[in-house]
C-alpha cells in the first residue's frame, strides 16, 4: 500500500484491510441490506437498532448503537457512490434520532463528517475489504484529532470485522 496518496481528499487517511472467507457479491450484500448490517455492524457488545435505511446515491442509513449497559448512540451515513459489488463510498456522522449531524458524544475535537470508501475484491474464493476514511471539511485540530485515534479506531474496527465473520458462519 503506498504510503503517501496523490489524489488523496483528505490529509490523513485511516486504511483497514480485512480478508472475509466469503464471496465478494455475498460480502458486499452484507454491507448494504438493512437486515444483515443490524446482525454485526457496531462496537462489540452494542445492539443496532435501524431507524431509515435507503442505499442509494444521497440516501441514508440511520441508526442507534445500543450498549448492554444502556449507554446509546446515534449515527448515520449519507451514500454518496454505490458500485455492487465493488464499491461502497459514504459520509458517516455522529447524529440525533432526527437524524441531524451532531458532534460526538465523546469529544468536541472530532471531525463532523468522514469520508469513508469500502472497496471488495475477489481473491481465491475470499474477499479482500478496504475501509479507507478521513475527514472531511475538518478543522486541523479535528484532523489531529482523527490521526490521534488510529489506533483506536484499528481496534474497534476488527471487533466489528470479527462480528461480521461470526455472522457469516452463522448463514
């Protein structure tokens, strides 16, 4: 993976790759039908509930994450570019239950918006996944503050990476 992107849109780009042993069609209808994303989307141990889901260019998936402790948590994604089975690109944004962009709940510093693309490719059988994010109309502060949580955003990402091969299994 080269290091330095040349059309990059962003100046700090998070890279997440993850190797699914599934096809890439099966792969890709996971990410985008609203009854398989509720079954392993999210931080482990929090329960998505789905409030809109419409894929489509400037359509949107809404919902809330739900820890078993109570704690709650609104987000959302605004598609921007749907290329099944190759291609998923969307805004992502922490929001109310009315769906309005709000900050997160955990800092002031973090960027309003993300710009995320979910690449698939075919390899031997398996699906090679490609999560590339960062954010968008940032302030630097907001930028330093997305670098600063790369490691822990690595880490939230492969406990719902590893959701998503236990729900695999499960079909």
């Amino acid at each position: 993976m080269p290091e330095n992107q040349a059309a990059s849109s962003t100046p700090a780009e998070l890279v997440i790759t993850r190797t699914v042993k599934a096809p890439r069609e099966l792969v890709f209808k996971l990410w985008t039908e609203e009854e398989h994303l509720k079954r392993w989307w999210g931080p482990k141990g929090f329960s998505l509930e789905v409030a809109q889901f419409d894929l489509r260019p400037g359509g949107i998936f809404h919902f809330s994450m739900k820890s078993a402790d109570g704690q709650e948590m609104w987000a959302k994604f605004v598609y921007r570019e749907i290329a099944a089975p190759e291609k998923l690109v969307y805004v992502n944004s922490f929001s109310d239950p009315e769906g309005k962009t709000v900050r997160a709940p955990f800092s002031d510093a973090w960027p309003l918006e993300v710009l995320n693309t979910a690449t698939f490719a075919e390899q031997d059988g398996a699906t090679v996944i490609t999560l590339r994010g960062g954010p968008i109309n940032a302030t630097a502060e907001e930028q330093r503050m997305f670098q600063s949580m790369f490691e822990s955003m690595q880490q939230g990402f492969a406990g719902t990476f590893d959701q998503l091969d236990e729900y695999l299994a499960s079909l």
